[in-house]
C-alpha cells in the first residue's frame, strides 16, 4: 500500500493540515452537547462543507469528523452500537471533498481520547481501549483514509493503547499530544517523555507532535522540546490553537488572528515542523493566511523563546532544557523569488 503521506511530504517538504472541525461544525448550527459524528449521517452536507473550507484555503490534509467517534464518546449520545457506521461516514465524507480537487489531499482518520482514566491510574482497562479504538480505526481505513491520526491524548497508556489498535490496518499512523501551561499533559507526561515514548513504537510512528494545548505559542514551546530529541528525518506536527479561548457573550471565542496564525505557522516551520495545522477556533480564513505565509516567506533559522514571545506573546512555561538563544532582532524573511 502505497504511502501518500511520505511521497506528498517529499515533495512538498511541509505540509499544510486543516483547523477546527468543531469550531465549523459550530458555525453551521452544531449546539453545545451535540455529538458532531452523528452529522456524518444526518448532515453530512454540513460536514463536507467543513473539509471543503480548509482545501480551499489551502489544505493538504484534512481531519475526518471522528474525533468523538469511539465506543466510550458515543455513549453519551446512546451510539455506542454505530461505531463502524458513524466513522466510515466520517471518512467517506472527507473523501468526497479531497477528491473533488485537482491536487493531491490527504484524509486523516481522527482518533481522539476515550474520556476515561486508564489503569493503573483509572478504572479503563487498557485492553478494552485498544479494543474500541480497533474498531475505530478500522471503520476509518474501510471508509477510506490516507493516515490513523491519534490527537489530543495525555496519558502514556492511552496513547500506547491507541498506536497498537491503529497499527492494524497498515496504513501510516499520526499521533500527537496536548500540554498545558506547565509544559505537561493532563498526566503529567513532559515533552521529552512524550517523544521518547514515541520513540518506542514498533512500527515507528509516521509523525508525532503536539495539538491543541492553551495557545500557538505554548505549543511552540513544547515544540523547542521536541527539537532536541527528534530523529533525522522525523516528522514532527505542530496543530496549534487559534491563540487563546476567552469566553464572551455567551460563548468561546479565540484571540488568533489570521496574521497571530501565519506567525506561528512560520515559527513552527522554523522549529522544524513538517505538518502544520490549527486546532480549535482556527477557521479557513486563519488557514489561508497560514498557507500564504508558508508559500511565500523564507526560512528564518531556528526560532528561540525570545522570538516565539514577541510575535506570539508570552509563554508561561517552556517545560523544557534551555535552548540556544538567537540575542537580539530578528528580521522576517523576504518572499519567495522577491529581490
């Protein structure tokens, strides 16, 4: 089985992934406590529109709706019994919109966290989680994904759980992790852990990284950790917040501008990421200006806190070894084939 994500990346060299789901599905009538995967079914219009939004602002790899879709999420919504029918919508969905362009888009199969605390900590089973992510990840590869993305995890058992079940199918397997202001996951684990236990997997992971968190910036911090452990060759994804959620009128609402999101798809790209995305609250406006930066803006040379603060703001915990400072001013580098 071919591997479309190493050809696409070897001829690219960076790759541009998509944003929000929820944050689209939201806009397009999605209310608080919805399951997003039953639209796959119901309003599988609404979904498509989603993916197409983010390839035409330039995408080359688009999530599935599936990030709640294992047995333990749908319970919630009483469809813990639809698990192969919701994710195989799910892919064959963002299939339709991949394929309705003429370049080459990647479709992700999203795999998120059961909501559970896994023993020895918890009460879940490691077993009965690589059991229900199994069939997760199945129904993705029958309805038609390019790469398992396992996103937003915390817990080394939990991650351990999902590569093995995501392993089955053959196909290339993603998977990232989120930190929080104190430069950990939810479970404590470091960036340095994190890679290392990435490190670990046979077969060896297809890319790793970091999504979501409290902002682009602190995510460009975990990143500076992973730079000084990452493997020649490694593929490193950085899937940022839309800067940071403020609740206002009644909602959530995020401070990244388009401009705040092509800074840190520059500064990501910089640090030596290969996959470069938008996590929560990142719309295809915010994607669009990611791509045009991306396209246009020369390499600067690895990024340092200091530069990540004063493009970004501040970082309240780089949870890593000092990294070389670049003192002084830097200048943004010129466009592409610009004098």
């Amino acid at each position: 089985m071919p591997d479309r994500l190493r050809q696409l990346l070897d001829h690219r060299g960076v790759l541009l992934a998509d944003g929000g789901m929820g944050t689209g599905l939201f806009a397009r009538g999605l209310e608080t406590g919805d399951s997003p995967e039953l639209w796959n079914v119901d309003h599988p219009d609404r979904v498509e529109d989603v993916h197409r939004e983010f390839i035409e602002a330039g995408s080359d790899i688009v999530l599935t709706n599936s990030f709640g879709g294992n047995a333990f999420r749908l319970k919630l919504h009483d469809a813990q019994n639809r698990v192969a029918e919701l994710n195989r919508a799910a892919a064959e969905v963002a299939r339709r919109a991949a394929d309705a362009v003429d370049r080459p888009v990647l479709v992700a199969g999203s795999i998120g966290p059961t909501g559970e605390i896994l023993m020895p900590v918890g009460a879940l089973d490691p077993a009965d989680a690589e059991a229900a992510f199994r069939a997760q990840a199945e129904a993705l590869a029958a309805g038609g994904v390019d790469i398992l993305w396992i996103e937003t995890m915390s817990s080394a058992e939990e991650l351990e759980a999902a590569v093995r079940a995501a392993s089955g199918p053959g196909l290339p397997v993603c998977a990232t992790m989120s930190f929080d202001t104190n430069g950990r996951t939810m479970m404590g684990l470091t960036p340095d852990a994190a890679l290392g236990l990435a490190h670990r997997f046979s077969p060896a992971l297809a890319g790793f990284g970091a999504n979501c968190g409290i902002g682009p910036a602190q995510l460009l911090a975990t990143l500076l950790g992973f730079s000084r452990l990452e493997r020649q060759g490694e593929v490193i994804i950085a899937k940022g917040n839309c800067g940071i959620p403020e609740y206002r009128d009644g909602a959530i609402h995020y401070t990244g501008t388009p401009e705040i999101m092509a800074d840190y798809a520059l500064l990501a790209r910089d640090a030596g990421a290969r996959v470069i995305g938008g996590c929560c609250g990142t719309r295809g406006e915010h994607i669009a200006a990611m791509r045009r930066a991306l396209d246009l803006v020369e390499p600067e040379g690895f990024p340092d806190i200091e530069r990540i603060e004063r493009l970004l703001g501040p970082v309240t915990a780089a949870a890593t070894e000092p990294v070389p400072s670049n003192r002084g001013e830097r200048r943004r580098g010129r466009p592409r084939g610009s004098a």
